[in-house]
C-alpha cells in the first residue's frame, strides 16, 4: 500500500511539472544585434560557448541596422523588447527602457576591475552606466596603399589637411580613373560634424555632449564643405548619388572591388571590410583644416549590449554582459570585431597573436588617443531630421540646384529651426 501511495505521489509530481508553465529562468534570454556577416557569425559562436559553460539558453535574433532599429522599435512598442540589446549614440532614443548597470556592477556581477574609470565613462551618463561598451572605436578612412603608389602618391599621414584630401581623390581619379574615396551622405554628415571644429575657433556644429542646439554662426564652414563635396563629384573623384545608393553594406563598398581608393568606414568595420577586400588595407584619419590645427575626433563606444528595463532576467543577462566583456576564449572568437576591448587583460591575450587588420586598428586607436578625448557622445533626438536635411541640400548642391553658399545658410536656417521645435 505504502509502496502505490508513493507511485502515485510521483505520477502526480510528473503530471504537475508537465502542465505547469515555464518560469521566467527557464525561457531563453533574447538578445537582438544589427550588423556584417562577420559580426552575425562570430556573436553566434560566442552565444554557445556561454551557453556551454553557463547552462543558460539563449535566442538570437540579428539584422542590418535599419531593419534593427524597426524591428527593435515595432517590440518595445508592444512592450516586449529582448533581454538584451545593441545599442549605440543612439541610446538615449531608449533610456528609459535601459536598465542602469549599477547595482550589478557593485554586487559584482558585472566585473569591472580589469579596465580603466575612463572606459566605463563612455557608456555612462549622468552617473549610470547604461551597458558595456563592445569595443572602443573611432571614424576612419581606410586606404589601400598600392592604389595610392600606383596613383604616384605617398600615403596619407596622421596630420594630413583637408586639402592633401582633395589633391590625392583628384590624382587617383586622373591616373587610375576609379574614385578616390567611396562614402555616402549619411558617412558625409558625420564627417560634417567634426568640421567646424578644426577652424578652432571654440565652435562646433552642435553643443556638446545632448547636440541639442547649434553651435556656430558662421556659414562659411559648411558652405566650403559642400564645395569641395561639389568639385569632387563634378571630377568624377566622388561617388554621385546613384553611386551612393549602392553602397548598402561593408561588403558591397566599392574600397572592396578596388573601385575607390579610400572608403570612410568606422574603425570596429575594418576585420570585415579587410577580409571582403582580400588584401592588405590601411586605416588614416579624417583630414583635419590646418596641419597644426585640432583633429576634432572623439573615441567613442561602438556599440554596447544593454538590458531591457522590462526583462525578467536581468541577472542571467548581467552574467552574458559580464561574459562577453571578460571571458578571454569569447574575445578570441570576437577578435575585437566591435572595437578595440576595454579590459585590459583581454587586450593583452589579443595582442599576442593579432592578425594583421586588427593590428592596423590597434594602432590606429593608439595613435588617434594621443589627440582624441575619451568621453560619450550622443546622438541628437532629432539628428535623423537634421541629417536628413543635410542629405536633400548635398543633393540639391550636386545637381546644380543650389550654391554651396545658399545650401550652407538654408542648412543653419532648417537645422535651428527643427532643434527650436524639439525643445523641452
């Protein structure tokens, strides 16, 4: 008798756990990314080696960065955003959807003794810390170094001017008549943004770090940037908008095919852009106005990973944060793909046997920080608005529609005016 009560207490037991639903530890932390195949690829691996060693299952989801951010937006809106998401100067677009790291960094969940204050302070805003940076990073041009020795030219150097830029697209084009650079309008506004500091007179297109207002009152600055934009695609040295428009990923970029001599790209692209290209690229900076002048660019976060607000596993998706940041055998399968790693004990382990891209962006990095501040930047809520007026001037200026000169003004004009609107 003793013996049926006991089958049967069992039976029940299983019949229970059968029907009863899953709990929050048992479903799968989601996490969601945007970029190349390269990232796609290796993220993966490095979900199940956490996976492996942690128990903890996961569902990844990843996309291009338009189709991410449309999708990201269309479950927040239904209030099921995933556990974890890429996020980028685009961030503050989400905050309060953003759960602080804070208390998991002081429990000790989240460990930060292997970096350095200044590498948390560039994912952290008014005292919280809003993800883990994947990788420093910095904008960039790579180069190919035999396209500029076939054009007759030396390589660009560190402190090369915006008019050495301009000699050097126009001598390539003319001797080996493909472009000299290959970017597009959204890659031309971001450079626009570190222009008007380089006249070094304490201005900039917009005051920093919230971009919520302009920052300079003269119109020369941009208006001469739109004439050099003009007299490059007039030289056939410059990608025109058709061009342009079929540039849609790093593999596709005309650097690639060796179509163009140069590409603007954002350092944390260059393993998939070097790998696409199948030789040997270089990585220079962004021109700069005078040669003893100011260089004007910031290290920044690529990307980092961040925890929904609305999760019902924030600590496992602490630990994957923690993971990413700090398991040496993840790095190695990352191999800085995102940016240069903020611990050091992961720098260390890569530098050991670096394959050459990621040599050429270490260095890159190195020497960017002699000159470049290490502080947050952020994205304007209205700076999609802001560049898409850039874009339809740039356009109108190309076709003859406008002057450099108007388009410069009428930029200031509609810019100021959207910033006006947004105001709290």
């Amino acid at each position: 008798m003793k013996n049926r009560l006991m089958c049967l207490a069992v039976v029940f037991l299983l019949m229970f756990v059968a029907i009863s639903p899953l709990t929050a530890a048992d479903e799968p932390l989601r996490i969601m990314w945007w970029g190349s195949q390269v990232r796609h690829d290796r993220t993966l691996q490095v979900i199940e080696l956490f996976e492996k060693e942690t128990g903890i299952k996961m569902e990844p989801e990843f996309y291009g960065f338009d189709d991410y951010i449309s999708k990201l937006n269309i479950l927040i809106a239904a209030n099921d955003a995933p556990d974890i998401m890429q996020m980028g100067g685009n961030f503050p677009t989400y905050i309060d959807h953003i759960e602080f790291l804070n208390p998991y960094i002081e429990s000790g969940v989240v460990d930060i003794s292997n970096t350095d204050p200044s590498f948390i302070a560039i994912t952290t805003l008014e005292g919280n810390t809003i993800g883990l940076s994947s990788g420093t990073n910095a904008p960039a041009l790579a180069y190919d170094p035999e396209l500029f020795k076939a054009a007759g030219l030396p390589e660009p150097s560190f402190d090369w001017t915006w008019d050495e830029f301009e000699a050097a697209t126009l001598k390539i084009q003319e001797e080996l008549g493909i472009l000299g650079v290959a970017l597009t309008r959204n890659d031309e506004f971001w450079i626009l943004t570190t222009v008007v500091p380089q006249y070094n007179t304490g201005e900039s297109l917009f005051l920093e770090p919230y971009r919520l207002e302009l920052n300079y009152e003269n119109d020369e600055y941009v208006a001469e940037y739109f004439r050099m934009v003009k007299r490059l695609t007039d030289a056939g040295a410059y990608p025109t908008p058709a061009q342009m428009a079929e540039i849609k990923d790093i593999e596709g970029n005309p650097l690639v095919r060796g179509e163009a001599a140069m590409a603007f790209v954002f350092s944390n692209q260059f393993v998939a852009l070097s790998e696409a290209a199948g030789r040997p690229l270089k990585l220079v900076s962004i021109p700069r106005r005078y040669k003893d002048g100011p260089l004007s660019m910031t290290i920044m976060s690529s990307q980092m990973f961040c925890i929904s607000k609305n999760s019902k596993q924030k600590e496992n998706a602490a630990k994957f944060l923690d993971f990413f940041a700090n398991n040496v055998e993840a790095n190695m399968i990352l191999k800085g793909e995102r940016g240069v790693p903020i611990m050091r004990h992961i720098r260390e382990a890569l530098a050991e046997d670096l394959p050459y891209a990621e040599q050429v962006i270490y260095q890159y990095l190195t020497d960017l920080g002699r000159e470049a501040a290490t502080e947050i930047l952020l994205d304007s809520p209205v700076q999609t608005q802001i560049r898409d007026v850039y874009i339809r001037l740039a356009e109108e200026v190309v076709f003859n529609r406008t002057t450099p000169e108007q388009a410069a003004k009428q930029f200031r004009t509609e810019a100021g005016a959207i910033l006006d609107r947004y105001q709290p």
